[in-house]
C-alpha cells in the first residue's frame, strides 16, 4: 500500500461484500483485520483485494521478503527516472533533433518507472477511488501524449505553443518515488520487531515422562499440566510453577528487575527468562499462544496497528483534491471551447493537470524528514519512525523505565562497612563467580583482589556463597550456619533496605564481620534532563517493574511525583494507555519487558544498550545512551514539524494560486496565459522551493 487511501480502498471494498461485518485495514502496519459472518465468500474478498492491485501475504516472513523486493524496485526506477529525466532535459534545452531518442526514453520512464502508479490508478478509477495515483498518472500522461501529438503534428501547433514535456513527465515521476522509497524503507524497519519477539522464546522444551525420563519436544506442542525440566543457563519456555526445585532466574524480560531473583517450589516462572543458577521442574499452567510472552506480542500488534502514520495532508484531502482538478480541467476545456477556442481549451486543461501534478505535496514532507534524519544522525539519534517527529507537539507525559534508562542498568557497590582484609577476602572469592553481584563487588574491590586467597566454594542458589571460612549472601545464609546479627547491627541493615539498596551480609571465621550495600547508578545526566522537561511542562513519570522501594529511591533523587513500580508488561501497557488519555505521551526505555509499551507510546525511544527487541520496538534510538538525546529529540521534531507545514502550506497554495492561473482567468482581463511549459516550470518552481526550504534543517543547532 502506498498511501492512506489504499488501506481505506481496501476496507471500503470489502464492506460492499455480502457478509463482511467489518473491516480495519492498518497501512502502517499491512495487516488487515476483517469480521465476518459464517456464510460469507472469504474468497471473494481475496479476489477483491487483489482487483485493487494489491496481493496478500500468508506470513510475516512473505511479507518481509515483498517489501524487501518493493523497496529494490523503487530505488531501482527511481534512479533509472532521474537519469532518463536529466538527459531529456539536456536535449530539450540544447534543441537536438532527436526526436525518436526522447520518445523511446520518455516512453521507458514513464511506462517503466511509473508503471506502479499508473496500475494502481487505472485499478482505482474502476473502484471510484480517487487517489494520488490518480493525479500523477493524469498530469505525466496529458503530459506525454502531448509532448508526443507536438512532435508529430509540430506544424499544426502555433509556435508559442510549441513545446515538449518529455523531460516534465519524467521528473514528476523521479521526485515521487523517492518520496516513495523513503517512506517504504521506513515502515519497513518499523515492522523487523515482530520476529526478534518470536525469536525470543525457545523452540525446544524437555518433558519428563511417566517413567521418569526426559524426552525433547516442540516447545509449541507443551499442553497444560505437562512437566518440564529447565537447568542452569537454559531459558524456561513456558508460564508454570515450579514443582520441584529451586533456581535463581534473570526475569528482567519480564519485569525489569536488575537482579536475579530467587523461585523455589509453587511459585510462578513465565516464558522466556533465563534460570541463572539451579534446575526446576515446572509444571505448565498455559498453552504456548496463552503465555506471557505471547501476550506481549499480541499487545505489541496490537498498539501497532493504532500507530500514526506520518501526516500527509495530500493523501488526507485526495479523495477531494483529484477530482476536484479533473473537474476543473473539464471545465477549463468547455469554457474555451464556448468561445470557439478548442485548442486552447485543450492545451489549457493540460496546464491544469500538470501545474497540479503533486510534486510538491509529495516532496513536502519526506524532504524534510530526510534533512531531519540527517541532523539527528550528526547527535548520534536514530530515527526509526520519522511519524515519530509530528508527535511531539504537544507531548505531555514522558515516562522512563528505571533500568538500564534512568539508571546505568549496571549493579554496582554503594557502600560497605568491611575493614580492607575483609573487603580484600570478599573480592578475592567474588571475582571467581560470573554472578553480576559478585562482579559488582570484585569491580568495586578490584585494587584488592588477591589471588592467593582459597578457590573454593560453594555456591547456594538463593541463598549466596560458602566459603572454608567465609559466608557472602543473605541473613538467611547466615542463619543456617548460626550466626545472629544483634538487633543495634540489624536496625543499620534494614535502614539501608528501607531506602532501597541491596545488602550482602559477610561473616568470617564464624562472626558477623560487615555489609556491602549495593544499587543500581542514576545516570549522572538525569537529574538536569528531568528539570528542563519539568520546565517546558512535560510531566516525567517512572515505569518500572522494580521494586516499589529502589523506584521510590530513584524518584525522590530526580524529583519526580508520579511513580508506577512492581508491574508486568502488560501492566505497563495498559499504564501507557490510560496516560494517552490525557495527553500525548513519549515511553523512553530499554528492556525486552518495554515493548509492548514502547508500541503504545505515542512516542517510544529506546536505549541502543537496550535489547533488541526494545531497540526494535522504538520509534527513536539513542545511540550514545544519553538522555540528553531526549531534549534533542524533542527541539529536533519542534524545528521539523515547523518545517513540514510550511511546506505542506507552501505546496497547498501554490496549487491554489497557480490553478485558476493555468485554466486562463488572466487571459480576458490582462492577457496573461500559462502556457505548458511555464507551468511545468511552476511546478518544479514549487518543488525546488520545498526542498530549499527543508535544507535549512541542516543548518539548525539542537
């Protein structure tokens, strides 16, 4: 589909066959979702589509191999059309008799290069639909076979009307499949989200049998009360509880938690977080298209398919704007035909097709959008999604997730009350451990690290280390080896939790020796970023699947009021959704968990430390990972926007202008007549006058 009216064509096509209830047909997304009653011909509405000129992919993979040859094509006829263009124009400004080369050229770029439009045209005429399929195949055909009747015929033609529009016809052709191929690439990166989600979940699973044995099956084929096994660095692949076992699992694809946290028996384990340490046996609670993470991809093309496509007033008003010219050039042609001037009547309706063909409103908002990908790339920004941009007017929430966007997403030691041996004894034991605490705690000690110290120890899932003579992990460990912390020593340790740290109790030789408190870093940019958004009165808002004491933490840090903490993705979702309706909200984040929201943003930007699923998601990723990419971000889409209506101003009033100009309303009162070649002029005029326009982006500071 290339255009908004395309989608509506389809849907409005499928709404006259008997039995279609309902039709949504997404031109963002290429889905289209139909309802239907039982004893409706499916298979005429197949045959329609197809009537319209489009054809139906039966999988995501069909339609990302269609879009791939789609956007070949177009770069392909769009240099092709420029190349044929620059040559036409060179022998018609040096007056070469070569008469038959620009024939066969002009018939290769417009019959070639436009085939496209002129198919899509044709096939929407017979379906009454009036888009700008339609506009570009009357303006650069009138265009064409009047060029060719003045080659034939040149002396039946008055001189001062003598002129060829070879080179006219084809450059119209040449600005709008770039205009084309530019938005084609984009909505084709949009969509690569999908299969990094379905790549996601494992395709295998091993099921314990009646007898006791393990045998491997299709994760998909997983039926509700099957038990599985999962071991140590294998990712469960289904929602259960755990039967059997203990382990501690990395959930940050589901709920954002920068730690591993701790899941024994009865509890819940979803699909597609990583066991760290441990096996379980879990028992499947529901089918694979019923799990969590299958939630969030439906959620994810859910949000999807409400996604904006980038404004273009010239689709918008197409329905109205093509036959309303048509008529005009219908009647430019009577009138001069009423006072017995025919042929000026022709070659003025032919001025009217052409002084209208859309370059400008085709160039008017991917121009821009080019020059703004530009200068955003020189600030190290990613623009996936340039609908992105027009967002932002008005934006009134902009909700970060705390790990790894707000914060470093790297565990790292706040403090510790351990005298150096201690300490030393400590990182000399963590820097054997591929635990992120334990590297967290070997980084902060990394000056005291001693190789000489013991290489033995023991590991307890959920629990911390066991050394010969040293225990590092919780209370707990420390009470099963009885050892009691006295309550002056416990009060200091529960008013670091309080506040949100993380505590790693230590004892050696049999004695409570210490703490090491440990948290997660705020970026040291963000306090300033949440007081410039706070001052242009964008709300900020924290959305995180922590705990509610480390968000609290960071929240009261940066000064922010609204906090949502401890939510699933799908919570986040519907957070996200619910905010849209008070305003315009941007979603910056990084996780695998921040997907399905980062789709319903109106604006989503991600972390490029981020996941790829997140990073896919986005509209905008920030490659230094910096929130000052943010402020960017946002003065960037301001100066844009600005830009695109000046065009799309610019664009709209030359066609009002030039219109009545080229049908002759001049003509009885002051003489002046548009004659062809003056309004191709005009029309490339307007077009070079957009573009000159939209380089000033360049030139902007953000």
């Amino acid at each position: 589909m290339s255009c908004v009216n395309c989608a509506n064509s389809i849907a409005k096509s499928a709404l006259k066959i008997p039995g279609i209830k309902s039709a949504n047909v997404d031109f963002n997304t290429h889905c289209g979702i139909f309802e239907y009653e039982k004893d409706a011909d499916i298979q005429a509405l197949k045959d329609k589509i197809i009537k319209l000129g489009f054809s139906i992919a039966k999988s995501q993979n069909e339609l990302e191999i269609s879009q791939q040859k789609e956007l070949k094509s177009l770069k392909t006829k769009f240099i092709i059309c420029t190349i044929i263009s620059v040559i036409l124009m060179w022998i018609e400004m040096g007056g070469y008799d070569l008469k038959i080369v620009m024939i066969i050229l002009a018939s290769i770029g417009v019959f070639y290069c436009g085939f496209g439009f002129y198919s899509h045209a044709i096939k929407s005429l017979k379906e009454r639909n009036y888009d700008m399929n339609v506009l570009i195949f009357l303006g650069t055909f009138c265009a064409f076979c009047y060029s060719i009747f003045a080659t034939i015929f040149h002396n039946q033609i008055p001189t001062n009307l003598n002129y060829l529009y070879f080179s006219g016809a084809t450059m119209i052709l040449s600005f709008v499949l770039l205009g084309r191929y530019l938005e084609s690439k984009a909505k084709a990166l949009a969509l690569s989200h999908l299969k990094s989600l379905m790549d996601l979940s494992p395709t295998k699973a091993f099921i314990v049998t009646s007898d006791g044995s393990t045998k491997e099956i299709e994760a998909n084929r997983l039926k509700i009360g099957d038990i599985v096994l999962v071991k140590t660095g294998s990712i469960i692949p289904c929602d259960g509880v755990i039967k059997n076992g203990g382990a501690e699992i990395d959930t940050s694809a589901i709920n954002g938690e920068s730690m591993p946290v701790y899941r024994s028996v009865a509890q819940e384990v979803y699909s597609g977080t990583l066991v760290c340490n441990g096996h379980i046996l879990i028992k499947v609670s529901k089918n694979p298209d019923s799990t969590l993470l299958a939630q969030i991809s439906k959620l994810i093309q859910t949000a999807a398919s409400k996604k904006l496509a980038i404004s273009k007033l010239a689709d918008k008003v197409a329905n109205i704007f093509v036959p309303s010219v048509v008529g005009v050039a219908v009647v430019t042609l009577l009138a001069w035909m009423s006072v017995n001037m025919p042929f000026q009547g022709i070659l003025s309706a032919i001025c009217v097709l052409i002084i209208s063909c859309p370059c400008a409103l085709g160039l008017a908002t991917p121009i821009a959008v080019v020059c703004a990908i530009s200068l955003a790339l020189k600030h190290s920004i990613l623009i996936k999604n340039p609908s992105a941009l027009e967002q932002f007017s008005n934006l009134k929430f902009a909700v970060f997730d705390k790990t790894g966007t707000i914060t470093t997403g790297d565990i790292s030691v706040i403090e510790t009350n351990l005298n150096q041996d201690s300490l030393s004894l400590v990182a000399s034991i963590s820097a054997l451990s591929s635990h992120p605490i334990s590297k967290a705690i070997a980084q902060y000690a990394k000056e005291l690290i001693d190789t000489k110290f013991q290489t033995k120890f023991e590991y307890i899932s959920g629990l911390g280390i066991k050394g010969d003579n040293i225990l590092i992990g919780s209370e707990r460990l420390l009470n099963l080896n009885e050892i009691f912390i006295d309550e002056s020593k416990k009060a200091v340790i529960e008013q670091k939790m309080d506040i949100g740290y993380g505590v790693i109790l230590v004892a050696i030789n049999g004695e409570f020796s210490g703490y090491i408190a440990i948290s997660d870093t705020i970026k040291p940019e963000a306090k300033e970023i949440i007081k410039s958004l706070k001052s242009q009165n964008i709300t900020p808002v924290i959305l995180s699947g922590d705990s509610h004491k480390i968000s609290n933490l960071v929240a009261k840090e940066l000064d922010i009021d609204m906090v949502y903490s401890e939510v699933l993705p799908q919570q986040k979702y519907e957070i996200i959704e619910n905010l849209k309706q008070s305003g315009k909200v941007a979603f910056i984040a990084d996780g695998i968990n921040d997907a399905a929201a980062l789709r319903a943003a109106d604006i989503s930007i991600a972390m490029n430390s981020g996941s790829d699923l997140a990073k896919n998601s986005a509209d905008i990723i920030l490659m230094r990972n910096n929130l000052n990419g943010v402020l960017k971000t946002l003065n960037l889409a301001q100066k844009s926007s600005t830009t695109i209506k000046q065009n799309l101003i610019w664009a709209f009033g030359y066609n009002a202008l030039c219109i009545p100009v080229a049908a002759g309303v001049l003509e009885p009162h002051f003489g002046i007549h548009l004659t062809p070649m003056w309004a191709a002029f005009a029309m490339s005029l307007s077009s070079i006058s957009v573009v000159l326009n939209s380089l000033r982006l360049k030139l902007s500071k953000i």
